[in-house]
C-alpha cells in the first residue's frame, strides 16, 4: 500500500517520501521539509493517531491524513477533533484523497514539496 501511494503522488507531480515507520519519520531530518502526512492508523510501533500527537507536541502540527483497514466511527471522531485533516477507510477513493490533499496544500503545491 505504501509502495502504490507513493507512486500514485508521484505521478502527480508530489515529491513523495515513504517511511517504513512512524520512528522513521520521526528521526528523520526530513521530516521538518514535509507539508502533509499520510499514514496508516495500524502500524508497528507507534499507530498513526499516535505519530500525529508527537508531530504536535513536539511544535511541528504537520497536517495529517489518516488511513485504516478498521474503520471505527469513534476513532474517526477522535482523530478529527486532535486535528487530523483526513481519515480515509481502505479501499479508499483516490479521488477524495486527492482532494483533501489538496484542500490543505492548494492545488499548486506539488513538485518539490514533500506529501
């Protein structure tokens, strides 16, 4: 899923970064670079809502999407009142996905910022 996202940004011209984790992210110098975050609310580790509050805490609120094979209507609410800008279930649409990306970036922020 990480691998197809990622190539499906790319080809719209979206300087796409994969991480195999939310760690990875997090130690990576990277990170303060990105102007939006898609990750997956199941990971190993550190879910995605999780990931999503350290950004905060740590004073770098970089808008998140979220995506989940569980869709849970209470866990939706949650990471939408913590400020999560989207909150996708699998399979999701490519097109609302696109448009909540671009609700937040603009339309003309695409290559040579990081998604």
């Amino acid at each position: 899923m990480r691998e197809a996202l990622t190539s499906f940004l790319r080809s719209l011209g979206y300087a796409a970064i994969a991480f195999d984790s939310a760690e990875g992210l997090l130690k990576s110098k990277r990170r303060r670079s990105l102007s939006c975050v898609i990750a997956d609310v199941q990971m190993p580790g550190m879910t995605g809502f999780e990931l999503h509050k350290r950004m905060v805490t740590a004073g770098e609120p970089i808008p998140t999407i979220l995506i989940t094979a569980f869709p849970d209507e209470s866990a939706r609410q949650r990471a939408l009142q913590a400020g999560v800008i989207g909150y996708f279930a699998k399979p999701f649409n490519e097109d609302n996905l696109l448009a909540c990306i671009q609700s937040t970036l603009g339309s003309g922020e695409a290559a040579g910022r990081g998604s």
